[in-house]
C-alpha cells in the first residue's frame, strides 16, 4: 500500500489517511470496529476533504467507487481502490 498522508493509532488499531489533488481521499482502517480486523483485513471509507487540515473531511457516499464502507480489503485491494479515488472528477465543494 502507498504511503499515507497521516498514520495514526484508533480504537485498538490503525487509521491511515490519503488525500488526492481531486480532493478527495480515504481513510483506511484496522481496528476493533473495522470490517475485516479479525483476519487481518483493512476497510476502507471514501472521504471528501472541506479544508485544508488534516481532519477537514466528511465521509461521502455518493461517488462511483461505493455508496458505503468497503471492509475486508486486502492490501492490492485497498492500493487499486486508492488509485480509482485518485481518478475521480475534481470534487464539488
């Protein structure tokens, strides 16, 4: 997996964030809540960046890649969901 804009530690794991000149990014998950931590699996969530901090963002569930959450990710799984998000149209504001 490509190296996170931010790596920090969240509910018994891992929270890495990826922010993309579209302006949008993900926020990649492992942790005791996430889809797929019981066997070592990262979930992933679609984020739209509001400003320019690091924790500037909102979930969004309205782009072509999911409508909701996608768990149980392998590492190749969550790098070519990354480079779909990179792809998408500038966001709208």
């Amino acid at each position: 997996m490509r190296k996170a804009m931010m790596e920090r530690p969240m509910n018994n794991g891992t929270q890495k964030l990826f922010r993309f000149k579209n302006g949008y990014g993900a926020s990649v998950v492992r942790h005791s809540f996430s889809y797929g931590t019981e066997k070592g699996l990262w979930e992933l969530a679609v984020i739209k960046y509001i400003g320019i901090g690091i924790d500037d963002f909102s979930l969004t569930y309205d782009t072509p890649i999911t409508a909701d959450v996608i768990g149980y990710l392998s590492e190749i799984a969550v790098e070519k969901l990354l480079s779909k998000i990179k792809a998408l149209p500038k966001a709208k504001k």
